[in-house]
C-alpha cells in the first residue's frame, strides 16, 4: 500500500485523479447524487476514497492535532 502524506486543504491525502474516481463511483452507485448537498458528496467520495486508497489512523490523527494547534 502507498503511504500518504497530506497534499493541500483541497485534496487532503488524495490526488485530483483519486477524487475524479470517487465522483464518478458516487455519482454511478446513487442516480440522485447530483440532488445532494455538497457536505453529503463529499462525504460520499471520502467514504468510497477511504475504502480504496486507505489512510493510517495514525496520519489522521496527526493532521488533527496540527490543525489545532
């Protein structure tokens, strides 16, 4: 498995490529994908994200704790 590592407030641990591939995996798994909100997509696509290009719990936590710090 590739590590991770935090790109940018935008992509987070994903690359744009990953995320053209969660959308289009959202929005062919759910005919009323386009009708949802933009805080349900995104969870939708970090959902089918996480599940094929995992990231350690460890590298989340650590991303939270900087943020607040």
């Amino acid at each position: 498995m590739e590590q991770r590592r935090w790109i940018s407030n935008q992509l987070m641990f994903w690359a744009s490529h990953e995320w053209d591939q969660a959308y289009r995996a959202c929005s062919q798994a759910d005919p009323g994908f386009g009708t949802l909100s933009g805080t349900e997509q995104v969870t939708c696509m970090i959902g089918w994200l996480m599940n094929s290009y995992p990231v350690p719990r460890e590298l989340i936590d650590e991303r939270k704790r900087k943020v607040r710090a």
